[in-house]
C-alpha cells in the first residue's frame, strides 16, 4: 500500500506542481492560473500540497479524503457535462485520482508513512515489560 500512496501522491504533486509553476510539460490547458483564480489555482495548490502530503504519508487520509474530494468536483463540474463515460468525456484521470485517493483514505498510508516514523508505537504495557 506504501507504494501505491507515494507514486499517487507523486503524480498528482507533479500535476500540481506544473499548474502552478508551468514546469514538467506545463498545465493541461495550456495556461497558469492567476493568483486565488477559482477553481483552477485552488485545486492545483490542492494537488500539489495534498499530493506531497499522500507522498510522504504525513496526514495521508485526510489529504487524500480532500484530494479525491477535489477530483470529484473536477469530474462533474468539467467533464460530465459533455458525456457519460470517461472516456467519452476526457475524465480518465480525474476519476482515477479520486477512486485512488479514496483507496488511500479508507486503507490508510501503508508501513512506510512518516507520520507512522514520527508516532511512538502503542504496545501495550504488558508487552512491553
């Protein structure tokens, strides 16, 4: 599961991270976003923030709960109005991301999470004496 979660969290902090800064190919539609413009400039400051976050398994599921919350919004607000499927609409990656980022959230960050690096184990004092 831990490496599922950092190649999710990489891919959608680069998707991020190229909406915003025009790096690794540039922004799907051709333009960067202006400063706090709606919905396009919030959503790519999700994607690369929540995606570093999934990345590193630092508050995995709640990143992930807002990051599949995000590509939701994206599906049925961009894509949906011109087809059914996603295939027929351009919506393959957004609805792979949330169904993902959904997996992530329910199953959690994996073994090799930083928040699990960072929170002492909680053996019982039983087993520990």
């Amino acid at each position: 599961m831990a490496l599922y979660r950092i190649v999710l969290g990489l891919l959608f902090a680069c998707h991020g991270a190229a909406t915003l800064f025009n790096v690794l190919g540039g922004p799907e539609g051709g333009h960067v976003p202006a400063l706090g413009q709606w919905p396009s400039w919030w959503a790519a400051v999700i994607e690369l923030v929540g995606g570093v976050l999934v990345l590193l398994g630092l508050g995995a599921r709640t990143a992930a709960v807002i990051c599949s919350g995000t590509m939701a919004f994206a599906y049925f607000t961009v894509h949906q109005s011109h087809a059914l499927f996603p295939i027929q609409n351009g919506g393959e990656k957004a609805a792979l991301f949330c169904w993902g980022f959904l997996l992530v959230a329910v199953l959690g960050p994996g073994r090799w999470a930083l928040s699990t690096l960072l929170t002492p184990s909680r053996t019982p004092a039983s087993e520990r004496a």
